[in-house]
C-alpha cells in the first residue's frame, strides 16, 4: 500500500484507543482471556507496521477484526462500544485509504444526524433534568472557568442542537466532496475537539471520555487527506504526553482510584489528558494539510447504514439500550413520547414490537438483582461538582442500566442518601432481568404495577412461587426475541432525568 500519512495518524489513535480496553481488563485481572489476547497481539502488530512504514493496511484489518471479535466476547452495554464495533467495520469493509476516509466521513454525518434528531424533545431543552445541563456544569467547574449566568445554561440545549446538525451537515457536503478548504477543515477540527473535551472533562461518574476517545480517530479519517505528519512519532509523543499530563493532573485534583467509573475503565485522568491532546494532533494536521477537495466515494459504506438502522430501533419499538438515544432525554416509552415531531401517534404506527415497549410497569420496591436494572451514579458525585451542578439549577441525576452482575462494582459501594426511587421499565425487559436472576440463583424478588393493578414477584425457598406470582416472569425471553428486544428503564412521570 502507498505511504499515506494521514492514515498513519488514524491508525496510532486507532490502536491507543483499543489500548484502552486493555486497561479496563488489566484492571479486572483478564488480561489472558483469548479474546483479549488476541487484541493485545494486534494492537503489537499495528505498532510495529507503524513503526517499520510496512503492512499498515494490514495492522488496520488485523486490529479491527480483534476488536470487534472482542468487543462480541466482552464489550460493556455502552454507546460507545456500539460506535467503536462500527468504525471496524468500516474499517475492515474499506478496499484503500480514500474508501476509510470516506466511511469515517460518513459514519460522523450519520452519528451526528442522529443523535440531534434524538434530542428533538422536551426534555433535552428542560433544565431541571437536561443532560446537556448537568455535563456542562460539572464540565465548567472541573476546567476551572467561572460559572456562567443561569440564561447561559438555559440556552445550551438549544446550541447542542445547532452544534450537532451543523456537524451533520458538514460531514455529509465532505462526503460529498465539499467543505474542504483549509479554513472549514480547521473549523471542524476546533468546533470537534472542543467539544468531546468538554463531554470527557468532568470527573466521574459523568465523564464520558471513552466516547470523546473513539471520536479523535474518527475525526482524523474526517477532516484530513493527507499530510505529512509522521504517525509513529505522533503516536509516541501523544502516548508519552498523556501520560505525563495525566500525573500531573492527579496532582492537581487527586487521584482517579477514588471515583467511581461505569464501564470501569478506572483511568479518567490518562483519558481526558489524551483525548485533549490526541485533539491538538488533529487540529494540527488539519492545519498542515493541504488544502484540497475531499475525495467522493459513490458508495455507502455498510457501517453507516448499519449506525441508520441502530438509531431507528428505538422508534420502531424494538430497543433502546444499547443505543444512540443515550444521553438524549428522549422518552418513547409507554406509549407516550415527548419528542418534537415523533409523536405518540406516529409511533404507534411504526411499531415494529407488537408494543413491547408500550407494555410498562412500575418497579416499587425489588430485591438488589432487580432494583439495579436502574443505577443512579449521580450519587457517586463529587461534593464540588455537586454543589456546582446544583448551582446550575441541574439535577445531579445520572442513570445507568447495568447488566446483571455488572453492578454494583466491588470497589465502591453503595453511597449513603436517599432511598432508591422507583422507576418504570417494559414489562419484557423485567422478565428478561427477573428470569435471569432467579436461574442464577439470586433473589427475584419484586413489586411493581402493571395497568393500574400492584402486584409481587417471589420464589419461595423450595423453588415454589409465593401467591399472586406471574409464572411468566420466570420464564426466559425466547429467542429471538432475547436479541431482539433490549429495553431501559425510564421516567413515567414527571422530569426527564438524563440517562445512559
């Protein structure tokens, strides 16, 4: 393959970003699962051709198949992980350079588009429970900047949604062969790094640096067409920078080992440092790079049509989690949606689930199996960035939905405050998390209310079900169903509080 500069900088972020992976199961002590294994020996083998200028088209394939092989095996129930399966797809569909460039292109205009359309709601303009609200503020104040004014926060919800259609917009006219001046490239460069850094600054639990991560190489595919940038010595220097970045900031603001991550990654500090430098390398090779027009590919690459279909899951009632509604405050739930033009009706229409996902109950009370369909990590919150959410007028909320056994993480327990609230979720997925508990031999106990009637789940100790227990919830999903449905909880009532 011809030396391709710009592919060079995809290929060390690339790798860096698969390294991360490699951390969370060093940290769980898995390093020699196979799967893992086999992610390791491909990210050696994409170093070395970076390093050597040889069998670079080869490392992209051999890391690709790896992560994605991994990702199948051991993947957390996240967006992120869902976004990152897609880019090695693109990569391991592109033929040549100028096909990956024009598939990561792609893959941004889609993701863009998508999750803006997600954020069409009234809950995502809301304040009291807006995501946009709370990761701004906690953003704010962990990069030192003086809170702005209340009108500042009301309005950002409505800028994150100009911001993200205009990203759309761009990336689809480059797709296009458009927009490929230097001063546009620039421009996207800056408007990208400065916001993913945002999304990745603020501590956990609710930085979603892992996310910000995956975008850097994305946007390096996007923006450049080539330059002269040396990726291996990029990549080093990038290595070597975050790390140094990230022990200094440990001794600015403590270290990371006390707060909590979900998925456990467990390394904020090395995340954030990177993803704000790995930003600076692409900006600069945006700079660098000559001005030319974006190369057309008249072809749709699968994973972007592979992103469409998993962005429209949601509306035809077949899946919201894992999904790119996250983050959103969108609710389609239960029959009701609070989405601008999507509304109840239009969804009844489209429903593909028979109305799995309008069938919902209210979980009242539920044994830990149960009641951790729901997590709310905003209570792991560090006391300043609390008080500096709560100054905002934002609600500290930020929920989760692990998968069973995934929670609670054995480093941190559970935190003194409130009892837990109850929360509504389909019917379907709470047999889903009932009949998986009790075959596992955990408690399965629980209270909920389905069409205006309260009603107990319980499994006696022979095994038995206690009175007024519906034998259906034991059973498991069959297939396909089990692969098909995959639901969240949500909020029946009320606020709109930000959730994964």
């Amino acid at each position: 393959m011809p030396k391709d500069a710009s592919l060079d900088l995809f290929l060390g972020l690339y790798v860096q970003v698969w390294c991360l992976q490699l951390l969370k199961e060093r940290a769980r002590g898995a390093l020699l699962t196979p799967c893992v294994l086999a992610l390791a020996a491909a990210v050696a083998f994409a170093g070395a051709a970076l390093v050597r200028r040889r069998h670079k088209h080869e490392a992209r394939k051999a890391v690709a198949a790896a992560g994605l092989y991994y990702l199948v095996r051991r993947g957390s129930s996240s967006n992120h992980v869902l976004l990152q399966a897609l880019l090695a797809v693109a990569v391991l569909e592109a033929r040549d350079g100028a096909a990956l460039r024009a598939y990561g292109r792609q893959l941004l205009g889609a993701l863009y588009g998508m999750t803006a359309l997600a954020k069409l709601n009234d809950g995502w303009v809301d304040g009291r429970g807006s995501c946009v609200a709370l990761i701004a503020a906690a953003g704010v104040h962990e990069l030192g900047l003086p809170p702005p004014p209340r009108a500042v926060f009301a309005a950002q919800p409505y800028v994150g949604i100009v911001a993200e259609v205009a990203l759309a917009v761009a990336f689809a006219l480059r797709s296009a062969g458009r927009l490929g001046s230097r001063r546009w490239t620039i421009a996207l460069a800056v408007a990208g790094g400065a916001f993913h850094v945002l999304l990745a600054a603020p501590r956990p639990p609710l930085s979603v640096y892992p996310f910000s991560a995956l975008m850097a190489p994305l946007f390096a595919l996007g923006l450049s067409d080539g330059s002269d940038l040396d990726g291996a010595k990029a990549s080093l220097g990038l290595a070597l920078g975050s790390v140094a970045l990230a022990e200094a900031h440990k001794v600015a603001v403590g270290a990371a080992a006390a707060r909590v991550e979900y998925p456990p990654y467990v390394s904020w500090d090395l995340g954030l440092s990177w993803c704000a430098l790995a930003f600076v390398l692409v900006a600069r090779d945006a700079v660098a790079a000559p001005p030319r027009r974006p190369a057309r590919v008249h072809r749709t690459s699968l994973a972007a049509m592979l992103l469409l279909l998993a962005s429209a899951l949601p509306y035809v009632g077949l899946r919201t989690h894992p999904s790119f509604i996250m983050f959103s405050n969108l609710r389609i739930e239960g029959g009701r949606s609070n989405h601008w033009f999507l509304s109840s009706s239009v969804l009844r229409r489209i429903d593909l689930g028979g109305g799995a996902m309008a069938d919902t109950v209210i979980v009242y009370k539920a044994s830990p199996a149960i009641r951790d369909l729901e997590v709310d990590l905003g209570r792991y919150m560090d006391p300043r960035v609390a008080a500096a959410v709560d100054a905002a007028n934002a609600s500290r909320r930020f929920l989760i939905s692990p998968p069973l056994g995934a929670w609670p993480l054995p480093d941190w327990p559970a935190p003194a405050g409130r009892a837990a609230d109850t929360f509504a979720v389909p019917f379907v997925e709470l047999r889903r998390r009932v009949s998986a508990a009790a075959a596992a031999g955990l408690d399965a106990a629980v209270t909920y209310g389905r069409a205006g009637a309260r009603r107990t789940f319980a499994i006696k100790r022979d095994g038995s079900l206690a009175a007024g227990s519906d034998p259906l919830l034991r059973e498991p999903l069959p297939a396909p169903w089990r692969w098909v449905y995959r639901f969240r909880p949500f909020d029946a009532e009320g606020v709109v509080h930000c959730r994964h």
